[in-house]
C-alpha cells in the first residue's frame, strides 16, 4: 500500500475512509457503513470492540484531571458548586468528541496493519 500509517490514522481521525479519504466513515454517530462508497474498502471486516472506549477514557482523563488540580491550586478557585456543574460537562463534551475520532483511529490502524 502507498499510503502511510499515519496518513491513514490521521484520515481516521477526521472521520474519513483511511484509504481514500473522501467518503465518510460513519452513517450515525459512530455506526460504521459497511464499505466505502468511493474505493469500496470493506470497513465490516474489522471490528473495534471497546479499544476506542478505552481510549477516549484514557485521553478524557488525562486532560480533565491536570485541569481539575490546576483549577484547584489557584489562590481562588471557583466555589465547589460551580465546578460540580462544569467539569461534568466537558468531560461529556470531550468523550463525545473523541469517541468517533478514536473509533476511526483503531478502524484506519486495523486497515495499515492488514495491508502491510
């Protein structure tokens, strides 16, 4: 194959056929069409379980915990109130986010290995 892993993980990423790039990967939210509609690539011969789950929890958890302690070191962190309502929402938010993105990710990583 011509394309190079990152190239194809980055296609993944936005969401894109890792060999093409120019058809969407998702027909919902992260329900993957069965092929794609440009080069025909079989997206239904790979499955990626919970590997993107687990990810996006990873990379959640890694950007709120730092900002929740820095949040908290301040001289006058905001009252506790305040931050039970908004640290909730951008964890959601970012899960929301990333999910897709990752789902992409493992999907483009599953095509590299297999082509090489």
């Amino acid at each position: 194959m011509t394309n190079s892993r990152l190239k194809l993980i980055k296609r993944g990423f936005s969401k894109m056929c890792p060999i093409c790039g120019k058809s969407f990967l998702f027909s919902k939210y992260i329900k993957v069409y069965p092929s794609c509609k440009v080069c025909k690539t079989k997206f239904s011969d790979f499955k990626t379980d919970d590997g993107p789950a687990y990810l996006t929890i990873f990379l959640v958890g890694h950007i709120i915990i730092p900002m929740i302690l820095f949040t908290e070191s301040l001289s006058h962190p905001p009252d506790l109130w305040i931050q039970l309502l908004i640290w909730p929402i951008i964890t959601i938010m970012l899960s929301l986010w990333f999910l897709p993105r990752m789902k992409g990710v493992f999907l483009a990583f599953q095509i590299s290995v297999k082509d090489r």
